[in-house]
C-alpha cells in the first residue's frame, strides 16, 4: 500500500510541476484591465483560448528590453505605460522556438488599441512602391517620398531599422 501511495503521490508533483513549467508557444496582446496605459499578455494556446494554467516568470523581449514577466493565471501586465501611439515588438524565446508579434498600439482618450501587423505587410509595402518608381520612371520622385514618409512613420513611432529587419526575419522563418 505504502509503494502504491508513494507513486500517486510522485506522479502528482510530476504532473503538477509540469503545469507550472509550461511553455508559451501563442500570446495575445490586449489592454490591461486596470486601464492604466499598460498592455496585458495573455498565454493562449494556438486557437487563441486563454491557458489559465500557465504560472511564474518568463523572459519576454519587449522593444528590444528583456523582461522578466510574471504570469498569473495566464496573464502578465507590462510595466511601462504607453504615453502615445508606438509600435511594440514582443518576443518570446522558449525550447519550441521564437514566438514575436508586431503590434501597432493606438492610444486614443486613454485606451489602448493594438493592431497586431504581419510582417507580410513590411516586406509587400516597400516593394510595390520600389516596383511601382521602376514601372513608371516619373513615379521615380514620388515614391521616394512616400518611402521617406514611411520610414519617418516608423521611427518616430518607435520602430527602428533593426527592429525592422528582425521582424521581417522572424516572420520568414515562422512561414517556411
């Protein structure tokens, strides 16, 4: 009796400290409810359903800041509030891979609005207005003026060339 009580007991602390070391392979991104300017990363699984189970700290990068988030039923606040509109990449390293989201985040009368952007977009935006300037020669001066706009865009709202480029990889690797 004593052998078979000592095995439950084993395979409850196996099963109970796997619940507590789960990985994050999907997060969503939403305002946090306390509507304090903070964004709120909510551990989901691949059909975006919430996983309550998932507990403790995780590494996430933040902007290029690596972060020590503490999740609680699943959900972890980010520290820093937003004061403006800005983008915000999130990422997160774990053994199944790289999991990162692009977001735009929209501040508007003090709620927050993220948009997440597939980096599909940031490839496909510049290369039809670099194909459009060699299509039509005098195109050549405008579309170097709206690329000038939309790197301006991208830098002043916090989404420097590095970041850039590393969106860009991550989400080449995430499709083949």
């Amino acid at each position: 009796m004593k052998p078979l009580s000592l095995l439950i007991l084993l395979l409850l602390s196996v099963t109970a400290s796997f619940a507590q070391n789960a990985d994050i392979n999907n997060f969503i991104v939403k305002e946090s409810l306390l509507k304090n300017s903070k964004l709120a990363i909510i551990a989901t699984d691949s059909l975006e359903i919430p996983l309550e189970h998932i507990n403790g700290l995780y590494t996430f990068t933040v902007s290029g800041f690596t972060q020590e988030l503490k999740f609680n039923d699943g959900v972890a606040v980010l520290p820093l509030q937003l004061e403006r509109s800005a983008f915000v990449y999130i990422k997160h390293q774990n053994d199944q891979g790289t999991h990162s989201k692009l977001l735009y985040v929209y501040k508007k009368e003090g709620t927050l609005n993220p948009y997440v952007i597939n980096s599909f977009w940031l490839i496909l935006f510049p290369a039809v207005i670099i194909f459009l300037a060699f299509a039509f020669r005098k195109f050549i001066i405008v579309a170097v003026v709206i690329m000038l706009i939309f790197i301006y865009f991208n830098h002043s709202n916090g989404l420097n060339l590095s970041t850039f480029f590393e969106t860009v990889f991550d989400g080449l690797k995430a499709m083949f």
